[in-house]
C-alpha cells in the first residue's frame, strides 16, 4: 500500500506566493525523511496531509484516504508534532496528553493508560506529574511526540523534531524516532532542513525546494554519491590540491576547503599521505554531513 | 544476596485496537473540560481563587435576600431580578474565564495539536462556548435555586406555595440563560482575538462596560423613539430589555415603571437573536482562519 500519493499538488497563497509546485511523489511505508531548506514546502505539505489547508490544484492521498474530503478519518489514524512550542504551561504533561487523547476518541480511562503508556515510550516517569512550564526544552519536544503516539496512529508527521535539542538530544530523539518506525511498526515521516540528521534514521528520503521535487529515493541510493572529505591546511592549499589531483581524486576547493568525495577507507590514507609528504600543517580532516545544499548544488540546471 | 522477586518487565508498544469514539463524544470531551476550566478544576490554586469568590458572593446574595424574605417576609429581588443585579459580577467572571477557555490556548500554541486530531474547528469553537454559557447559567441559576429552596420550605401556602414559586423561578431560570448565551457568545468572540489575557479581559470589560453610557445618553434625548431604543446600545441593557418585554411584571414589578419600550419589544429580541447569531459565525470564521495557520 501506498503511505502518501501526491499527484501534480499545488499551493498557493493568495495567488502570488507559491508553497508547493506540481508535486507528484509517492512513498511507501517506513521512516521517510522530509528535507528542505526553510520555506522550501515541508509544513505547507504537511498541513495538506492533515486536511488544514486545501491544495490549489492537484490530487493527494494520505493511507489511501483523501484528506481534503475525508479529513477527520486521516486525522483519526494520524499523529502529528509540530515544530513550534505548543504546550499549555499550568497543565501537567499527564493531564495534557491524556485530554488530548480524548479528542481523538480514546475513552477516558484508556486516555489514561495509554498517555502514561506513551510518556514512558519517550522516556518520561514521574515528570509527567509536573507542570510542562517548567520543563526543558528536550522534555517539551518528548511530550509533543508523546501526544501524537497517544491515538496509536498509523502515520505520524513530526514537523523538525530535533529543534532546539543540543547534539546528545539530537541523537537520543532521532533513535526513539527510529525505534517508532522499527519496533512500533507506525510510519513515521520526519521533516528537517538538516539531511545528515534524517538520513540516518529514513528509508526513504524525499528532497523538496522551492515547491518543487528535487528527489524522492531510497536512502541507499541517494547517499553513497554524497560522502565527501573536508580537508582543511593552514597553508599550502594549492600544493595540496595538485598532489591530491596527481593522485586521481576528483578535489573541488570550498572557500579555504578541500572536499574529496570518499570512496572507502584507503581515501584517508592517500590524503595523509599527501599532506605528510608536503609536510603541512593538517587543520583537519573529517567526514562532512550532508547538507540539503549539496544536493541542491548537484541538481540539474533546468530545475532553476 | 537474595533473588529479586519481583521483574518489571517491558513490554514494549502496544497496538490499540479498542474503540474510537465518534464526533458527539470527542465534543463532550472538550465541553466537560471547558466547564471544568471555567470553574478552576483541574487547574491551580491560583486560578481557583476568582470563579469561587464570584460564586461565594452570589451565594452569599441569595442566602441573604432568602433570609430576609422569610423572616421580615419582604421580596428584596424576584428571581429575574437576581440576574439583572448580579450584572456586574456576570461581566467580570466573562471577562477573567473567557480568556482562561481560548486565549491560552491561542498563547500557547496548542491549537495545531487539536487541530490535527478529528476534531472539526466549529466543534471546538462550539464547546468552549458551551462550556462558558453553561459555566454562567450555573453562576446565574444555582443561587436563584437557593432562593427557591428558601421560599420553598418557609411557604405558607402549603403544595400550592411551592408550585406558585416553581412557577416564579422558571422563568428566572430562562432569564439567566438569555444572560449566559448573550454573554458567552460576545465575551468568547472578543476573548479569540487575541492571545494574550490581559488584553481580552480588558476587552471584555470595555465592551460592556463602555457601551452602557450609550443607553444613558441616548435615553436622555429628546426624541421618544430614541428613547424607546436606547437600551440597544448596549449588550447589558439589550438582555434586560428583552427580559422587560417578555418577562414583564417578573422583572420590573407591576406599575413600577411606564412601558420604556414602547412598541419595540419584538424588536429587541430579534437584536438579541441576531447579536448571538452575528457572534457565533464571527467566531466559526475566526477559528476557520486561525486552523489554517
């Protein structure tokens, strides 16, 4: 079964700005990350999913249901986080989510349970007792993923999950993020402007900017072109660079940086071995995280 | 070292397969939560302290006029009366639960959160103000049943006492809720426009308390008509001159006044009918643009 279809989906806003151009992509069940830059079409696209907003032109479906006629029953099998903050801060983190789950028609008492249920899958115990107003940052995003498991739904939509968390919050959200999609069986799709965050969590990677598909792939497809080497030397950079290029790797200068795209392990070697030979000064050499940029650089050019 | 006897074990996720209730359920839901808001429950001390200092003077009011009526058998105040001379209270609990029911959550952001669920936005719009006029009936007919109660057991008429006060209090309860629903719908409409409290419960006040020197001024000038009008200028004196026309000698008790309304009674209550009306879509239309956001 087809997770999301969207057939030639256009949104625009009052007729001059455009959110989302002739987008057709179809994806299948799993963990999909969603990346763009800001203003690229991610929450536009997600609001459509979720029936909020209407699409100018164009087909969507969401679970093999239509959302911009049948909205109630997607936003009944759907979970959705958004990006900003959006919690009540007087209302303890138990209360909210067990109210919440009433809205989307659990009976009171399995509210109950399954709001503590879900609080303990993010990894929320006896905070849950406490007003959400004196929480950190990283327990405020857990409660917002945990009022969109609490429904048990079959898709949930997190808009930037990982907003605001420091890099050990980062990690730890994007593996309870994984875990969902694993272990719970519940699609997930992830949105976010950083693409070496969703990449190690997704299946499939769908790329959007300005309205427009970039890619829609398999992660496997998508990535093993991208690995690329950030080498950095105080001087001697144009030295460096011929010798890299004498030794056959494509080099590609970026401002006071080398980039080498990575074949496999014997590429570190190579490089090391160059910059000892010219004896340079090795600022440092690391493994880039792609950015949604590189793939924008590398799209063909009738896009723009 | 002694063998652990009890294991926790995880688990892990659980499927839920059990029912989902539908639209009526899911509406109730966020009613009884609206109700309980409006009262404090649920929430903190803090904001428990004015909706029970409100409901402990109109209790205190009824007690008293309850008192009085049955040891110096005096009528301090009709039921219908009750409600008009509790105005003042009505305006300011209006003005400190409409914002608590849908200017938080417009200031928090939990909106997309409801939004986002099966939940239809009229729904929402509908159950916060079902829940602050219910919250207001409740404020307006719990003391008047006390004063009936009093009456009730202090009657010297026997069975046809207490029927003949049932009959008095009905109509007061009726009253009350014109009150409730004309106050919830204008004091909600105001409190949606902005997210922040102070602001809606000033609004709130200034709206109903700065239209009332309209009425005075118009009921000053020299034109019958106008005169006979006046008491559209404002929402406080609409409600009472709809409860005048229909309730008549109930609520101005008889010879007391001339007919201040001259032939405009029907008049009034279509104003009422379509100021209630004029809210409620307003309101619909305001949460259909904040949804979409």
């Amino acid at each position: 079964m087809t997770l999301i279809a969207t057939e030639s989906l256009t949104k625009r806003y009052g007729g001059t700005v455009t959110a989302l151009a002739d987008l057709t992509v179809a994806v299948e069940p799993g963990i999909i990350g969603l990346v763009g830059a800001n203003g690229a079409g991610k929450s536009t696209l997600i609001k459509i999913l979720l029936g909020l907003l209407a699409p100018t032109s164009g087909r969507v479906r969401v679970l093999g249901l239509d959302p911009t006629t049948d909205s109630a029953a997607v936003r009944a099998r759907v979970g959705y986080m958004p990006e900003h903050d959006s919690l009540p801060p007087d209302l303890t983190a138990a209360e909210l989510v067990t109210h919440l789950g009433r809205i989307s028609g659990l009976p009171r008492t399995v509210a109950r349970e399954r709001a503590s249920e879900a609080l303990r899958h993010v990894g929320l115990y006896e905070e849950r007792y406490r007003p959400v107003g004196g929480y950190s940052t990283g327990m405020k995003q857990r409660v917002k993923l945990a009022q969109a498991l609490v429904h048990d739904p079959d898709l949930l939509l997190l808009d930037e999950p990982t907003n605001g968390l420091d890099p050990a919050g980062r990690d730890a959200m994007l593996a309870l993020v994984h875990r969902i999609g694993t272990e719970f069986g519940i699609s997930v799709l992830v949105c976010s402007h950083l693409l070496g965050e969703v990449e190690r969590i997704c299946d499939t990677l769908v790329a959007i900017d300005g309205g427009r598909l970039l890619r829609a792939d398999h992660i496997s497809a998508m990535t093993t072109s991208t690995d690329v080497l950030a080498v950095e030397v105080s001087e001697g950079t144009e030295d460096l660079a011929a010798r890299l290029t004498a030794l056959q790797l494509p080099v590609t200068r970026d401002g006071r940086l080398l980039l080498v795209p990575l074949a496999d392990d014997a590429t570190y070697d190579l490089i090391l071995g160059a910059v000892a030979e010219l004896d340079l000064p090795l600022h440092r050499l690391d493994q880039r995280r792609h950015r949604v940029a590189e793939l924008f650089a590398t799209r063909e050019p009738s896009h723009v | 070292m002694s063998e652990p006897t009890g294991v926790i074990h995880d688990i892990g996720y659980q499927r839920y397969t059990g029912p989902r209730l539908g639209r009526r359920h899911v509406f109730g839901a966020l009613y009884l939560h609206g109700l309980r808001t409006a009262f404090g429950l649920g929430r903190s001390a803090k904001a428990k302290i004015f909706p029970w200092l409100v409901i402990g003077i109109v209790t205190l009011v009824a007690a008293g006029v309850t008192a009085v009526r049955s040891q110096l058998g005096e009528v301090v105040m009709t039921y219908a009366q009750f409600a008009d001379n509790m105005s003042w209270l009505v305006i300011f609990f209006v003005a400190v639960v409409a914002p608590e029911l849908v200017s938080r959550d417009l200031h928090s952001g939990v909106l997309p959160l409801y939004f986002s669920r099966p939940l239809p936005r009229g729904d929402y719009a509908l159950a916060k103000l079902a829940a602050l006029g219910s919250a207001l009936w409740l404020l307006l007919g719990a003391p008047q049943l006390v004063m009936f109660l009093g009456a009730a057991f202090t009657t010297k008429d026997g069975m046809s006492g207490v029927w003949d006060e049932l009959l008095d209090l009905l109509p007061g309860l009726l009253y009350a809720a014109l009150w409730a629903v004309v106050f919830a719908s204008v004091g909600l409409l105001i409190a949606s426009l902005t997210g922040k409290r102070a602001f809606a419960a000033g609004g709130v006040v200034a709206v109903f308390l700065m239209t009332a020197p309209i009425v005075g001024i118009l009921s000053i000038m020299p034109s019958r008509t106008v005169n006979e009008l006046a008491m559209l200028g404002s929402p406080t004196a609409l409600v009472h001159a709809v409860g005048q026309y229909t309730l008549g000698d109930l609520l101005v008790p008889g010879g007391q006044t001339g007919n201040q309304l001259g032939g405009f009674g029907p008049l009034y209550v279509a104003v009422a009918v379509l100021l209630v009306a004029a809210c409620v879509a307003l309101l619909f239309a305001r949460y259909r643009k904040v949804a979409a956001r």
